[in-house]
C-alpha cells in the first residue's frame, strides 16, 4: 500500500492545475514560495494556495486514512461488510 498521496492544488479562480514560478530565484515550484497560474495568471503565495485549497487536502487526507485503515484490517484478516 501507498504510504503517501500527491495532492494537485487548483486556482480558485479558474481551476487551473498548472502554475509557473520564477525559476531564476527558485530552483523547484516545491521550495518556490509565490506561483503564478498559468492560466488567469493569479498570482499566489505558498500559504494562500494551500489555504484555497484546504478542504481538497482536508479531503484527500481522510479518503487516504479510510484506505490505509480498511487495508490494515484486511491485513488483519478481518472482513468488512
């Protein structure tokens, strides 16, 4: 089983899923701390996107421990009905 689970942020604005970052300051998006969207052009903070996107990463969070939880159970040789 996966022990970790990639979470792909949005803009609020459009949606968008790609964001751009100064590559000349940063040397990855991952320590990059403003990004832009690629799309509507929004510029975010590090903090701001991950605030906008809370719910989707407070979602994704418990769908992954629903599934480490059952697996382990299985693993236990326990059914689930």
């Amino acid at each position: 089983m996966e022990e970790h689970r990639n979470i792909t942020l949005k803009c609020a604005v459009c949606g968008n899923e790609n964001f751009e970052y100064d590559d000349v300051k940063f040397e990855s998006i991952d320590v990059a701390d403003e990004m832009k969207c690629t799309l509507c052009n929004k510029v975010y903070s590090r903090e701001e996107l991950v605030d906008v996107n809370s719910s989707l990463i407070e979602n994704t969070g418990k769908e992954f421990a629903e599934e480490l939880l059952k697996a382990e159970i299985k693993r236990m040789g326990f059914k689930l009905k």
